[in-house]
C-alpha cells in the first residue's frame, strides 16, 4: 500500500477527487451493480430473466463523509419506462444522500 501512495501529496490522497474519494466511488458502483444483478437475477451481459434489463446508465453524485463522490449509476427497463420524460428530467437534478433523496443545491 505504501508504494501505491508514494509520491503523492496528501490533498491527492484525501483531497476532493483525490484517490479515497476515487476508491469510494469503485467501491459504491460495485455494490449497485451487485445488487442490481442479485435483483434482475443475471449478470451484466448475461441473458435477462424477464423484461426488465440494465438500459444505460448515467452519472450521479453521491455526498458522503468523504464529501461528493461522482458514481455510474445503471438504469433498468422498467424503471425508465415507469418514469414520464418529466420525472426524468427531475430524477437528473437530485442528489442521494445517506439520509434519502433530497433536491441538489
């Protein structure tokens, strides 16, 4: 691990951006992408079960402890077709926070 940091000051280590909020970020979209593949019941490539698939995803930002984490979040089928253009359009200009969603500032 040492020689992994080596070189780098401490604000490209901790820092906004900075690789502890990089590894965060790795850290969440692998835990989504588990959880959607448990929830859809195949893996991301592998034959879907039903109608509903991974269809794109997007960018998110995440606030945490750690401060803003920048993610890719995966959208399914039945989740975009559930939504009218302007739930979408909406969807895009919130944040996830620990406590729930709340609007971005």
């Amino acid at each position: 691990m040492e020689d992994a940091l080596k070189g780098l000051e401490p604000e490209e280590i901790t820092g906004p951006g900075g690789l502890l909020t990089q590894l965060a970020g790795r850290v969440i979209e692998t835990a989504l992408g588990a959880k959607l593949s448990e929830r859809l019941g195949h893996p991301p490539g592998g034959t879907p079960q039903g109608p509903n698939v991974r269809n794109g995803s997007g960018r998110k930002i995440i606030d945490t402890d750690l401060g803003a984490v920048e993610i890719r979040a995966i959208a399914t089928a039945a989740l975009r077709s559930s939504w009218s253009a302007s739930a979408r359009r909406g969807w895009r200009a919130w944040t996830t926070r620990s406590s729930g969603c709340t609007p971005a500032a």
